[in-house]
C-alpha cells in the first residue's frame, strides 16, 4: 500500500476535523442535559437515558457504515453522514418534551457513526508501518468530547441551552462542506463489489474480532459514558457550576481523545498487545480508587469516640480521571493496530463490528450509572460498576492471551 504524494495528510488532516466535529455533537447532551434535566425534573436514570441515547445510534450504524466505506469510499460516505444530522441537530432547539429529545436524539446520533467510516478511509491511505499512528492521529477526534465541554457550556451561560443546538447545526454543515472540497478519493480503496455483506460478515466466526470488541468496550465505551456522565458527576458530588464542571470534565475528555495518536504510535513500536495489557492495569488501579465513596466512620479509641473522614478531594479525583484518560487514549489506538494487523482487506467491516461493541458500552453504561445511583444513592457506584467490568477483562485477557505471549523482555509484543 503507497501512500500518493499530496493526497495522503490532507485526508487525515480533515477527515480528523470532521470527526472532531462529529463527536462534539455525538457528545451534545453531556452539557444541554443539564439544563433539560433541571426543566423536565427528570430522575438520573432518565437522564442517563438521554444522554446515552444518540449513542445507540451512533452505535447501530456502524456496521453498515463501515461495509458501505469499503463498497462506495469513505470519501462520499463521510461526507453524507454529515449532511444527513444537521437538520436533526437544528431540531434539537424546538423540544419540549422529554420523548422530542430522545427521537430527535436518535437521529443527531448518527454523527457517531462517523468513526466506522474514517478508520479505514484514513488507514488505507498508508502503509501498514504507519497505520497505527494514522489511525491514532485521525481517532484523536475524540476530542470532541473536550471541545463539547469547552464551547457548549459558554454558549449555555450567554444565549441558553437552545442556541447550542444552532450553533453545532452549522459547524456541521460548514466542515461537510470543506470535508468534500479538501479530500480525495481511490477507487483501488475498495472492496470488490463481488463481495456480498454475508460474506464480509463473515469475519464474525473469527474469536479475534469478538475479543477486540471486549477490549474496545472499556477503553472507548467506558471513554463516551464517563464523558457523557463527569460534568454532572462534578455538579453534583463537588457543587460546580456548569462551567466549572465542563472544564474539570474535560481534564479525562481531551487526553483520552488527543492522545490517541500517541498511542497509535506506541502500537507501532512495543505491539497492540502489550500496550493494551497494561491499559487495563492502570485502569483497574484508578477505578479502584475512584470508586470508594465520601464516607464519615467513628472508631472508638482509648480517649473515646473519633470521627475519621476518608474520599477523594477534587483535585485527587482529577488528576486519576486524567491519568485514566490517557490510558484509555492508548488503548483505543492499540485495538485498533490489532485490527489493521490482523485485517488489512476488511478494516471498514471489522472496524464497524467493534465500534459497535463500544458504541453499545457507552449506550448501556450511562443508564446503568443512572439506575445505580437510584437505586443505591452512592455517586461513584459509576466507578465501581466499571471496576468490575474491568477487572472481569483482566482475567480473561490473562487467560486467553497474556499468558502465552511474552509482555516484557525481548519477546514481547
């Protein structure tokens, strides 16, 4: 695989914008949730429910996403994915009623769809040595998170939640439009059209692609879910204001989108493999620690009754969320160097099959933290929920893998 002079950064520098852009809608109801949460009165699973709901579509779609990359080109997939959200996105201001904006949230979901079409669009612009970092580069649109968190608090505060909505529908708009003038397109990108959908999901049979999606789950669904889920959690736990707390959120949102390239780069030269074993160590270790509660207990000593304070200060709780953030950056970038190792002709299939995966983990979890917090009124049950998902991996990645394969020494992968 070449990569054609001039053609080759100008695809991965917008189609890494675009997808920016994408997921700072995809991630919209992180910050317009609260002021609707606050007008509709709405319980925390009922608020989960909302913010996790673009990303079932999101989710949904990437399969057939990914397929239609490989069939049409991810140049003109892309660019009409785009196009097909701003007017639901514009839509999102006229709402008033709590199923409006889970309808309407179905169809602004489709921007999540976006990252099943640029993988394989960027990587097969590059050679294999590269994929990973290229990959990386363009999966740093994950960022949007950040930027949601950044922009739509400030337009909240100054104009209301509805102008947000107006905001995001433009931008949308205006990178499709610089999207299609500023790429290329390569016939010899795509798969045969002889090739039939049965057949591409084929790969199904393959246990490879069902541990990948295991391992994507965690590092890019726990990614979404705690993106969609910190700016309240610090309203709520620490008494921010929405600014406030969008910034501190954004101190896990933006390294575990930036970062990603770093990752990708880190695949390229130490192997999927081991970077994403240790991935799920250090996350074990953060979430461990994240996830005990504010708690008050009395111990009776010989001088009588003493009272002991133990929880986590903001600042600790941040810097942790911030350390997860780039673990789970690397991570996401390591899955997907597995994928173009192991599936260089089928990345767009393979790439939707696990974006799905993850899609629907940051779908489920937020409902789930929302149910939890009903049901127990402990806010950092978010984190002990993740804990045990990844603690549950940890074994079974040991198990499956770890154990015959060399993780360090001059071996390892």
């Amino acid at each position: 695989m070449t990569e054609p002079s001039g053609k080759a950064i100008p695809v991965l520098v917008m189609s890494t914008l675009a997808f920016t852009v994408c997921f700072a809608v995809w991630m919209v109801f992180a910050v317009i949730g609260i002021p609707i949460r606050q007008a509709l009165d709405l319980n925390a699973t009922q608020f989960g429910l909302l913010t996790a709901t673009p990303v079932l579509t999101g989710s949904l779609v990437r399969v057939p996403l990914g397929m239609w990359t490989d069939r049409f080109g991810g140049r003109m997939v892309f660019f009409l994915l785009m196009l097909s959200t701003v007017v639901p996105i514009w839509l999102l201001t006229y709402a008033t009623e709590y199923w409006h904006f889970l309808v309407l949230g179905l169809f602004v979901g489709l921007a999540g769809g976006s990252f099943s079409v640029g993988t394989p669009y960027v990587a097969r612009w590059f050679k294999k040595e590269r994929q990973g970092f290229a990959m990386g580069v363009f999966g740093a649109g994950n960022s949007g998170a950040a930027l949601t968190k950044f922009v739509a608090p400030t337009i909240v505060v100054a104009a209301g939640w509805a102008m947000v909505p107006k905001v995001y529908a433009v931008a949308m708009l205006v990178t499709a439009i610089a999207f299609w003038l500023f790429t290329s397109s390569d016939p010899a990108h795509r798969v045969d059209a002889r090739v039939t959908w049965r057949e591409q999901l084929a790969a199904l049979r393959d246990p490879r692609v069902w541990k990948y999606c295991q391992y994507y789950s965690i590092v890019f669904g726990g990614y979404v879910a705690l993106a969609l889920w910190m700016v309240q959690y610090y309203v709520s736990e620490y008494g921010f204001d929405i600014r406030t707390a969008a910034l501190l959120a954004a101190c896990f949102s933006l390294p575990g989108g930036v970062l990603r390239a770093v990752g990708g780069w880190m695949s390229d030269r130490w192997g999927a493999h081991t970077v994403t074993w240790w991935v799920l160590w250090v996350s074990w270790v953060c979430l461990f620690l994240l996830s005990y509660p504010q708690t008050d207990f009395t111990v009776m000593t010989v001088a009588g009754a003493k009272t002991f304070h133990i929880g986590l200060d903001v600042w600790t709780f941040t810097a942790l969320l911030f350390v997860m953030g780039m673990a789970w950056a690397f991570g996401k970038a390591s899955v997907f160097k597995y994928i173009a190792n192991d599936f260089p002709g089928n990345i767009g299939v393979i790439s939707g099959i696990v974006g799905l995966a993850g899609g629907l983990g940051g779908f489920l979890l937020p409902i789930l933290f929302g149910a939890l917090v009903d049901l127990t009124g402990v806010r950092s049950s978010c984190f002990m929920l993740m804990y045990g998902v990844v603690w549950v991996s940890l074994i079974w990645m040991y198990l499956t893998e770890v154990r015959r394969i060399e993780v360090m020494g001059p071996r390892a992968v």
